[in-house]
C-alpha cells in the first residue's frame, strides 16, 4: 500500500462550499439515446419559480389571484403542473448534486 494518494482537496471542502462549486457548474442533460437535449446550470432550475416569482411571496399572491380568477379549477390545474415541473427541477438538482459530492469525495489527488 503506498502513502502516496493524499486526499482530495474536494474532501476537505464543506458541504455548502462544493454546493456553491456544483450550482455554477453547466450540466448537459441527454436523452436516452444520448443526444443532449439542454445544457444548464443548477442554479438555473433552482431560481426558475415561474410566473409566480419567489416562493416567499407564493402562496399570498396565488391565493389572491384565485380569488378573482374566471376558471379557478383551470387555474389550479396550472399551478399543480408548474409545481410538479418546479419539484422535477429540484429532484434533478439534488440528485446530481448527491452524485457530484460523491465524486468529489471520492477521487484522489495526484501525488506531488
């Protein structure tokens, strides 16, 4: 067994350091027959709230919006959709986020 194999300075990165490393990162994403369909970064999907802007403000907003909204039934069905899109994009992030740490932990340093 050689000492030769340090750690990876990745290792000894906090978590919220290599998060603010992954976020900026550009990932493709491909089809299943590999082609890419889109390049982002995670960033991107993590801002992405839709129309209803920030979170913070969500619930307040579409509440007073589905007050006053003709087809509140419609309305509703949108928002489900935008929501479930929105959590996809979170799974997404979280996922490769989980995969990109484990790498990072995992890979060794050349030696000097």
């Amino acid at each position: 067994m050689s000492d030769d194999i340090k750690a990876n300075p990745a290792a000894t990165l906090t978590e919220q350091q290599l998060f603010a490393n992954f976020i900026r990162m550009p990932i493709q994403y491909r089809n299943r027959i590999g082609s890419t369909e889109h390049t982002c970064q995670p960033e991107d999907l993590l801002r992405d709230g839709g129309q209803w802007g920030e979170l913070a403000d969500f619930t307040e907003l579409f509440t007073d919006d589905l007050k006053t909204h003709d087809t509140p039934e419609s309305e509703l069905g949108c928002l489900v959709e935008s929501l479930e899109c929105y959590l996809d994009g979170l799974n997404t992030v979280l996922t490769d986020f989980r995969a990109y740490k484990a790498i990072q932990s995992a890979t060794p340093q050349e030696a000097a």
